[in-house]
C-alpha cells in the first residue's frame, strides 16, 4: 500500500492514538508558550536558521549554521557552495511561508512561487537561481561593491520582465539536471489530491500523511526539502500552530534511522507524527533555555542608563542565532569597537575561533 492508496478506515489508530495526543499536547503547549512570551519573534526567526540547516542534514548535506548567517548577510568569507545556497534557499522559502496568511502556502499561488514558478521577474519566487559561485561579492571586497550583488538582480529581473511581456517561451529545463520523464506536475496534483483527502482528518495526522505523501511521491526533483515545510504550513493552516511555523525537519532529524527509513505504511505513519511531537518537544526546549538566557541577561540591564545600546543588544542577540561585530554595528548604529564592548559586558558565547568575523550567540 503506497501513501496514495490510503484507506482513511485503516487508519492504525491502535498504533497511532498515543502518539498523536502527545504530538498534539506537545504542538498546543509550545503554541500557548510562544503566543504570551516576549522572545516569540526572536524564536521564529532564530527557527527558520536551525530549520533550514536541519533540512539539508536530512538530505545528507552539512551546512554550518554560522555560515547560513553570514551568507543571509552578505558576510561571507568564501564563494557559497551549492549546499550552502541551498541552505539558503529552505531559509527564504520558511521565511515567506511565515510571513505569509496560513492558507498561502498550500494554495496554488503560493505552490508556484515555493517551486520557483511565479512567472519572469517575480521577486516572490524563492527557488530561482541564485548568483553563480564566484559571482557574490566576498566580504574583503571594497565598499562600493556592496550593492553590486542588489543592481545585478535587478537588472535581471528587468530583464526576465521584458521577455514575459514580448511573450517569450519559459526557459526549457536542462536535461542534464532535469528528468524529461518527471511529471512534477502530476505529482504535485496527486499529493495535493492526499491532502484534500486527510482534511478530514485531526491536522496532525493530516500533516504526517502529508509529509509521507510528498516523501513517497517526490513531487519535485530537485525540492525534497519543500515536504517539512507543506507540512508545517498545513498544521499553522488547520489552526494548530497559530504562533509559530513547526520545525518539522528537527523532529526527523531527532528520530532513529530505522524510523525515519521504515517501509511499513503504518510504522511510517508513526514515525511521522512522532517527528512533529519530536519538533515541537526541541521547540519547547529551546523556547525555555532561550528564555532562562535572556532573564540573565535583563539583569545586568539593571541601573543601566537610558541611552545605553545594552538593551538593544539583548534584542537583536536572541533574534539571531549569531551575530557579529559588524552586524551589531549596522543595527545598533555604533562602532565595531564599541559593540565589542557591549559583547564583552553582555557575556555572550564566541561560536568561532576565526580571526575575521568573529561570531557570537546564544545557545
């Protein structure tokens, strides 16, 4: 039986019943924690860095988190690789799904634009190429290349605008990189016929059939890691995560192999709803160990003086998951050498031993 042959009456619900109350439990106290705290911004946009890391760990790929950060800040000290604009690509992609209304992502707008099919010049689509290793300015260069990198995607964009409107074919796909015999359009209407099918199940269950459907399925060649994140959408769309978007890619990552890997329909079920309980189990955990941080933090804020950046840095540390010197400097608006200070006095943990971009965070 194949995740498409799903016969909603045969359901494992023996199996199944413990696991979906705790996932469900687990997803319910995070969402209540996160909706009252006052580091729920700063945790979702700390959660897409680590999502987007643990997406690539599921597909057999290793990307540093501090390299994601300094990359999403055109900090980076090398040509990115392949793995790393891919990282990044999961970022955006989790970062446009949050900011978003809960039912886009599962539309048929919001389906083009995630696979990169919003049309020549759409800025919302978020699997279009990026810049060529080599063609990203490193972070040595001089001043006036900053904005190189902005003009050359504008002037893209122009570009592929002024072909759409002189009503130029879409590029065809190389076969090189694309299988010719790969229906990604019939795929994504037979997983997108699953998921219309387990609404009318709890939206747990529904998210893991969801996810084992589009792991089964394979909608799209070259975005397997779009599947946790449908999934997640589709829990904040059915209303089970109203504060947050689960980091689904950090419970399979915390399950077994054989788990993750099992060839039984129902065991595989399982398995999935115990990776968004896993999810929301690490959610919580570092909800918690973020929060205790910043408690410590807001101490040594006390008798500061009104004008001091010592709060704003407490801010902007737990929105990220590292910052540097520079980073602090641009949004505090000071010096490197005095957000050294303020690094020294707040007493957060160096991430890196390199001599340039030295990074801090919270962990």
């Amino acid at each position: 039986m194949t995740c498409i042959d799903w016969n909603w009456d045969t359901v494992p619900w023996r199996q199944i019943a413990g696991p979906l109350s705790r996932a469900d439990d687990l997803l319910s106290r995070l969402d209540d924690r996160l909706a009252k705290s006052p580091i729920k911004e700063g945790w979702i946009a700390r959660s897409h860095y680590y999502e987007a890391c643990d997406g690539m760990w599921i597909a057999g790929e290793l990307v540093h988190l501090e390299d994601l950060v300094l990359h999403n800040e055109r900090m980076d000290l090398r040509s990115p690789t392949h793995e790393l604009t891919k990282a990044h690509a999961i970022f955006r992609a989790r970062q446009r799904i949050a900011q978003e209304a809960p039912d886009w992502a599962l539309s048929s707008a919001g389906l083009a634009t995630l696979r990169g099919k919003g049309g020549f010049g759409s800025e919302s689509s978020v699997l279009t190429e990026e810049p060529d290793e080599g063609d990203e300015p490193l972070a040595d260069e001089d001043d006036q290349n900053d904005l190189s990198s902005e003009f050359a995607a504008l002037d893209a964009a122009m570009a592929r605008t002024q072909r759409l409107l002189a009503g130029e074919p879409l590029p065809e796909k190389s076969e090189l990189v694309y299988d010719p015999l790969w229906d990604e359009d019939r795929r994504l209407d037979e997983w997108r016929a699953v998921v219309r099918r387990a609404g009318e199940l709890p939206p747990t269950l529904a998210a893991a059939i969801a996810l084992d459907a589009w792991e089964r399925l394979q909608p799209l060649q070259h975005a397997m890691w779009l599947g946790p994140l449908l999934a997640a959408a589709l829990l904040r769309e059915k209303g089970r995560a109203k504060a947050h978007l689960p980091r689904i890619a950090a419970g399979i990552k915390a399950l077994p192999r054989e788990v993750r890997r099992a060839k039984d329909p129902a065991a595989r079920l399982v398995g999935r709803v115990e990776a968004i309980a896993a999810a929301a189990e690490k959610g919580i955990a570092d909800h918690d160990r973020w929060s205790l941080a910043r408690a410590g933090f807001q101490v040594k804020l006390e008798g500061r003086r009104s004008t001091s950046k010592l709060g704003e840095l407490v801010d902007f540390a737990m929105a990220r998951p590292l910052v540097t010197t520079s980073m602090i400097g641009k949004q505090l608006r000071i010096t490197p050498r005095a957000a050294q200070n303020l690094l020294a006095e707040l007493g957060l943990r160096e991430a890196t031993s390199r001599a340039r971009y030295r990074a801090w965070g919270v962990f």
